[in-house]
C-alpha cells in the first residue's frame, strides 16, 4: 500500500504509520481534511519526537502540525505534498495543475467526472496496482469530494525554520508543474531537494528513496 517499501526500515527504524480518517484503521469520515489531520498529528508528536515523513495531501496536515509543534520533529519529509499557497500560478505548468487539482476536488459532478482520469494519470493512480492499492485509490476517490482544498492551508514554515527542522523535499520526475512546486517549497523551508524517478506521484515506492531517506534521518540526529 502507501508505504509499503518502507517496512523493511523497520529493523534500523520504530515505524508508526498514521492512518488519515477515512483510511481503516482509523475512524470513518466524509472528506478528507488537513485541518483534522493535523490536530491528530499534533496528538502523535505530543507522544514522541520523531522524524516525520508526509505524502500528498496527508503531507499538509503534517506541514500544519509540525509549524504548530517544530520542537516536536526530528527531522522533515515531504513528498509531493500540495502545498498550493507557495505555488507560482504565472507559470503554465503550475496553473495546469492548480486548474486540474480544483476540478478533481470541486463540487461540480461534470468538472470531476472530466478530471479524474487525467488527475490520477499524474499522480500515478492507475496502471498495474495491487488490490490493497485499488481498496486505497477507490476510498481516496470517495473522500475527494468536498475535501478542505489545499491552498487553504498556510503553515507556520517560519516557526520550521526557527526551530532548525532539517527538511527533505522529494519528488517523481513526472510533471513540470509539481518540480517546481516542490523546488518552492524546498525553497521556502530551506530544504534538502531530491528527485527520485520511476514511480510517478509515489516517489516512496522508488528503490532508491529507502536510502536517500535513511541518510537524510541519519544527518539529521547527528
């Protein structure tokens, strides 16, 4: 699933893998919500300081919850995450995606319907997945709708910076308008940059970012 190529980290790392609401384990929900996915992080980095690793939407409730708490993260990773409000909307690329990214979310049935095939082809949600992928994609699929739009989120990436979070920005090599996204937002935390190809939107799933981000956690305890 999700993170499923991370759990070979587990006999160097304790791995705790959060379940956004919506997502069993956790409880049920009817959309999907950073705002809400960041007080439950919050919850968790109360418990322990850890080095924390985001991915897509669920990585903005974490951006949220590690500027409320910085001195609660070890250390920063974000992949792909739509942090849209650092987004240059004059860029063509980036407005594409911003553009296609409100049609997927919006209210409007015939915008989404129209979105959908080509949003996930970006994003890298179809093609040969495994069954517990397709139970993830079409539960995704329903929380979509209506969900807390990204560009309203606005963390505290002062306080990040503040505090000395080493940050990691990690992208797929995929799309023009999410490099230069997460360039900015590298940028703007003052971050580590990667580009890891191969796996679309999941830059996780790459053989290559286990060790790029062992190394990265690795630095950032020294």
């Amino acid at each position: 699933m999700t993170w499923a190529a991370q759990e070979p980290l587990a006999e160097s790392w304790k791995l705790l893998l959060a379940y956004r609401r919506g997502f069993p384990p956790s409880p049920a929900t009817e959309r999907q919500d950073w705002e809400v996915d960041a007080g439950d992080l919050e919850e968790l980095l109360a418990r322990e300081r850890a080095h924390a690793v985001g991915f897509s939407y669920g990585g903005l409730g974490l951006t949220v919850a590690a500027g409320r708490r910085p001195d609660r993260v070890r250390s920063l990773t974000l992949i792909e995450v739509p942090l849209f409000e650092l987004a240059d909307a004059e860029d063509p690329d980036t407005r594409r995606l911003l553009d296609l990214a409100g049609a997927y979310t919006g209210e409007s049935p015939g915008a989404h319907a129209e979105a959908r095939a080509a949003f996930e082809a970006l994003a890298g949600m179809g093609g040969n997945l495994t069954a517990g992928q397709r139970e993830e994609l079409a539960r995704a699929r329903e929380l979509a709708r209506g969900l807390r739009p990204p560009a309203e989120a606005h963390p505290d990436y002062d306080a990040i910076a503040r505090a000395g979070v080493p940050v990691l920005v990690v992208s797929g090599g995929h799309d023009p308008g999410l490099e230069r996204l997460c360039d900015a937002i590298a940028a703007r935390l003052g971050g580590r940059r990667e580009c890891l190809p191969g796996a679309g939107h999941a830059a996780q799933r790459t053989p290559a970012f286990n060790q790029v981000l062992e190394d990265f956690m690795g630095r950032s305890t020294e």
